[in-house]
C-alpha cells in the first residue's frame, strides 16, 4: 500500500496518493487499513515532501528510542533479511541461507572471527535492494521486458543506497551490494 501511495503522491499529488488507495479499498487493500492512512493521510504525505525524508523518519520515532544492543545485530540483520526475503515467494529462506553459505566459505578461507561476522552480515543483506523493486516483478510469470528486467538488476544498487544511509550499516554497504559482481568486477 505504501507503494502505491508513493507512486501516485509523486505522479498527481496528495490527492492521487490518497485516490489511489481508495481505489483499491476493499479489493487490492484492506478497507480498514486504508481508513487508518486516510485518518493521517496529511501527516503521513507531507513527510514525503520533507527535504530529509530519513531525517524527518527518524525525528517522529517516539522516544524512548529503540536501540540495539551490539549482542543482537546479528538478530536484526537476520530480521531485516527474512523480511526482505518476503518479497517473492520463491525467496522463503533465501537471505539467510546466502549467510550460512558465505559464513562456512570464510570459514573455510581462515579468515578471523571479526571477519566472518561482517561476511554473514553483508549477505544476510545482500538483497535488501529488493524492496526498492515492486513485488508485482518479482512474482510476474514469463518473461520480464527491458524495463523491468533493468529494475531486477538495480536491486544490487539499492542494497548500496539503502544501507549506505545507515551509519551502523554503512562498513557492509559495498560488499552486501556486490553479490552479483564476477570476481573480474565486471558483473
């Protein structure tokens, strides 16, 4: 649903955004999950011309801030990656697979603990880039057109951006991101 508002908030403004989703309400949407947006839709779409939209994001978190303890990273990188995965049913249990595979592969190349740490990160996120690109892609049978085929292939870009933007997930960007590099880095 967030999708489909963004979309039309920055095809038509505010009132397409809102359009949109009524639309649908009842047949693509849950009624009443439209009925919540619609209650906020002013606060909610006037974030989305904020000139630091992360900023703006992290500003509205109520307080206490959530943190989390360094003892738990892996947890929520493995949280970030199952939620990722849900983006095609074919991806169940993808991200986290990916993980185990490149934690043994460091393993096996002797490299230090720390080491393999960031290795199992960076591929329980490796996908994360997924979310950028609409599911109605990942789950269209036959073949994709030009377009949407150039869509898949910037979700690797997108693993970039997205957790570039993150000071805790920035040291992973690079190397989550180039999980479709040839070892030439001409992938």
């Amino acid at each position: 649903m967030a999708e489909q508002i963004v979309i039309g908030h920055f095809a038509g403004g505010d009132g397409e955004g809102k359009e949109v989703v009524e639309r649908r309400a009842g047949g693509h949407l849950d009624p009443d999950i439209v009925a919540e947006f619609l209650r906020y839709s002013d606060d909610i779409l006037g974030a989305l011309d904020a000139p630091g939209m992360l900023a703006t994001a992290v500003a509205a978190e109520p307080e206490p801030a959530a943190t989390i303890d360094p003892s738990d990273i892996q947890r929520a990188y493995r949280a970030l990656a199952i939620f990722t995965d849900l983006k095609g049913t074919h991806l169940i249990g993808h991200s986290p697979h990916v993980a185990e595979l490149a934690a043994s592969a460091a393993h096996m190349l002797g490299m230090p603990e720390t080491a393999v740490s960031e290795v199992q990160a960076a591929a329980l996120l490796h996908d994360v880039g997924r979310t950028a690109v609409s599911s109605a892609i990942w789950e269209r049978a036959g073949t994709l057109g030009p377009a949407d085929l150039e869509r898949v292939r910037l979700h690797s870009y997108w693993t970039e951006r997205i957790l570039a933007r993150c000071p805790a997930l920035k040291p992973l960007a690079r190397t989550a991101a180039a999980h479709h590099q040839r070892l030439d880095g001409s992938g």
